[in-house]
C-alpha cells in the first residue's frame, strides 16, 4: 500500500486512486519569462519519479503540468527584449522543454497553456459569479473569501490572521483584502475580451480551469513547490469548493525547497544556478542523485559539497550497473529470472518508494544491490540466475529514479576483444591480457 503524506490533513494516508490502477496528477508548472533555475527543478525531478514509481507498480498514469504564459513578467521580458510577449513564452518553452529533456523528464501526458484556455477561463470565472462566489468591481472580478467555509485550509492560514498580519495589499475595488483577483482590467500586454472588460485572467484560476478541462472532475494528486501552498494553491481550492464543491484533488504533495547559502532562490534577486549551467558541468544523473537523496518534503540546501558526494556515489553505482550488464552482455545470459536474495532487496526497494516516495532509503536499497552485484561479479562461480535477477531489478531501479547509466550494447568487434582478453587472463599470459586490458581500456568498456 502506498502511504502518502497529505498536506490537505496534514497527515500520512493510504492512496487510494479514484479509478483502480490508475493515476491521474497535475503539477504547476513555471511562468515562462526566463530560463529554469535549479529550485524550480526539483519539483519537476520529484514528481516525475513519482510517476515512474506508479508507472513501475502497473498503473495507467496521467500527468499534466502547465505552462503560464499570460504575466506580468513575461510583458516585462518582452519589453526588455523587443519582442512580443508570444515569442518570450514560445521560446522560454522551449528552452524549458530541453532543460526538461537534459533532466531525463518522462514527456508530460499534456502541457496546456494558460492562452488556450481563455474562453473557458472567461466561462467560469462566469460560473463563480453567478453562484454569488465572485463580484465585479470597477472591471475587474474578484473572488469573495468570505463565501468560503474554511479558506486557508491548506496553508492552516486565516482571514483574520492574513489581515492582521498585512499579508494583503489594500485595494479599495475588494470588499475584503484578502479577495483575490480572477479578472483585472487592463491596457497593456496581452489582454482579451470578457463581459466585464478588456483585460486578462488571475494566476489562481489558470491551474483550476485547465484541471477542469482536461481530468474532467477530481483528481488524484495535486503537487508543487511548498511555495505553492499559499497563496496558491489555497485560491485553486477555495473556487473549486465554490464552483464544484470539491477540492481538485484527494492528494496534495509539496516539496521543499532547493535553497542557495540558506536563502531562496529568486531570479528578481539574482541568487540562483541555472539548471542548464549545472548540468553543463555535471551529468544529469549526478544532479538527480543529489536531488533525490533528500526527503522531498524537506529542504535542500546546495553546497558544491553535495553534488561532489552525490558525484563519487553515482560513479560506483555506475561502475557497478555497467559491469553487471556488459557481464550479461558477454555471457549471454538469459532474463526473466527471479532470485528470493534479490527479491528482497526489491520488496525493500518498494516498501522505501511506497512509504510517502522515500528515495533517499531507495537510493540506500540501490547501493546495496550495487555491492551484491559486485560480490557476484567477483565470485569463481558464475550464478547466472542471481546475476540476471540483479540485473532487471537495478535496471528498474534506476528507472525509476531517472537516473540510467545510458550504457550502450557492445559491438561483435569488441564483444571478440573482451573475450580475447579473458581467455589471455585465464591462461596467464600477462603480456597479451595487459595489451588488451589497454585496448579495452581505451574503448571505454568497463571490465
């Protein structure tokens, strides 16, 4: 049974999907005016594991995460470049969508953009009007906090609490400060026509709509960055009880945050990693294990230290994946083998993935394979059972987790020169197996 930590109770539950064997999610993607930083990465990261693991264990998986391409920031991006705002978020998509690719991301099910959603975004800020959730004032639409039992729920914040503490800005338009915007009237950047002015939709309706479009009702999972809670996520659900009398979702996940020196990454600041600077340095497996190897609900604070330490452990587990295949590989060893030593190290693997997506005690059960592979390897006695069960179960491991070694398959040329190779060592003719050893070296092939 999966156990997953429900920031909605604020506790461990069981999952239990709405349709058997499937699983439907959505997680809030990034507002496309500028290149991914390694903070907004590790929801990405988290999130795709999440949907390997569901897809490991058998279930039908649907994933979407969005791009917001209606912002200020984007207008302000625009402006500083010369170009229209359509060709910031087209090309900041696409930038996004490779540094997706270079992180190993399973393709989404669906991307949706806030723009082709507009007439539906339009219709049920419409529906929230007219079941007395939302006002007009002066152009703009407002949705009305007050209409909510029990807003703030995710965040545990208050109405009174958020007024006392002047997290709101004061606008004369609202009838509370805490009621926030699902339409704004406006003269600049991209703006479309609604029955209440010329303007452009709020942040916090976007996700609610496109949600409803695609999955249609409920669904089971909805994630993001912790960022997210408030005021985000808290208005997705404060219209969705107003609109369907539902929550979104009967799962939300939050992963902490990716911080630089103890402080959160900002691009308007300026402290942040490009993600595609990172991995200009190191292998994109090196940065996931990193990432992976904290618990994701709690932060990460980025040190060079980490990712040198993540670096030498990837490198062994690397090391030891590649010799076992290439040994597959050279000894034509059959699959589909099942071994009970191994399969204990697979119920451990998923009981760690299982117990609220522990991948860092999933990356403890990996290294422990790694060491019995290479205990194996090293043994007088070829098992080829165990060694084929130690292999498919390190290949979906590290499936799972996203992080392969991309070993290629040798060619019959150099399958002959390993060969060789064992056969001059076997013989003791230390002359020749020393001048292949240095051959095979040069090809790159691990021994």
């Amino acid at each position: 049974m999966i156990k997953i930590y429900n920031s909605l109770t604020k506790k461990i539950e069981d999952f239990k999907p709405i349709k058997e064997n499937e699983l439907t999610m959505y997680v809030c993607g990034p507002t496309v005016y500028n290149f991914m930083h390694i903070g907004n990465s590790r929801p990405i990261i988290f999130f795709d594991v999440v949907a390997r693991f569901f897809k490991y264990l058998g279930y039908k998986v649907t994933y979407v995460s969005n791009f917001t391409d209606i912002d200020d920031k984007i207008i302000t991006r625009a402006e500083e470049e010369g170009i229209s705002e359509a060709e910031v978020s087209e090309k900041y998509i696409k930038e996004i969508s490779e540094t997706y690719n270079r992180l190993n991301i399973i393709p989404h099910d669906k991307n949706p953009k806030v723009t082709e959603n507009m007439q539906e975004i339009i219709d049920y800020i419409g529906i929230l009007i007219t079941k007395g959730g939302a006002y007009v004032s002066d152009g703009d639409v407002y949705f009305d906090v007050s209409k909510i039992d029990n807003y703030g729920v995710l965040s545990s914040q208050t109405i009174e609490n958020l007024i006392q503490g002047a997290r709101v800005e004061t606008n004369d338009k609202k009838k509370n400060p805490v009621d926030f915007t699902l339409w704004k009237e406006t003269l600049t950047g991209l703006r479309w026509q609604s029955p209440w002015s010329e303007g452009r939709p709020g942040w916090h309706t976007e996700c609610v709509v496109m949600i409803n479009n695609i999955f249609k009702g409920k669904i089971d999972i909805h994630g993001g960055g912790l960022d997210l809670k408030f005021p985000h996520h808290d208005n997705e659900i404060a219209q969705s009880m107003c609109s369907h009398d539902h929550t979104i979702a009967n799962y939300w996940m939050h992963n902490g945050r990716i911080d630089l020196s103890g402080e959160k990454m900002s691009k308007s600041v300026g402290n942040v990693i490009w993600a595609n600077d990172l991995l200009d340095k190191v292998d994109y497996q090196i940065y996931r294990f990193m990432v992976l190897n904290v618990p994701y609900r709690q932060p990460l604070n980025y040190r060079e230290e980490l990712l040198d330490q993540a670096a030498t452990e990837y490198e062994k587990i690397r090391r030891s994946y590649n010799n076992l295949y290439r040994k597959i590989e050279l000894e034509d060893i059959d699959l589909g083998k099942k071994d009970s030593e191994i399969e204990k190290l697979k119920t451990e693997f998923i009981e760690a993935m299982s117990n609220d997506f522990n991948t860092a005690n999933a990356i403890t059960s990996i290294i422990n394979l790694s060491k019995l592979s290479n205990t194996l390897l090293r043994a007088k006695e070829l098992d080829r059972e165990k060694l084929a069960s130690c292999y498919s179960l390190f290949t979906d491991m590290l499936w799972v987790l996203g992080i392969e070694t991309n070993i290629e398959p040798l060619e019959e040329e150099d399958k002959k020169l390993v060969r060789e190779y064992e056969a001059a060592r076997r013989a003791k003719n230390f002359e020749l197996s020393d001048e292949l050893r240095k051959q095979i070296a040069d090809k790159g092939i691990l021994l």
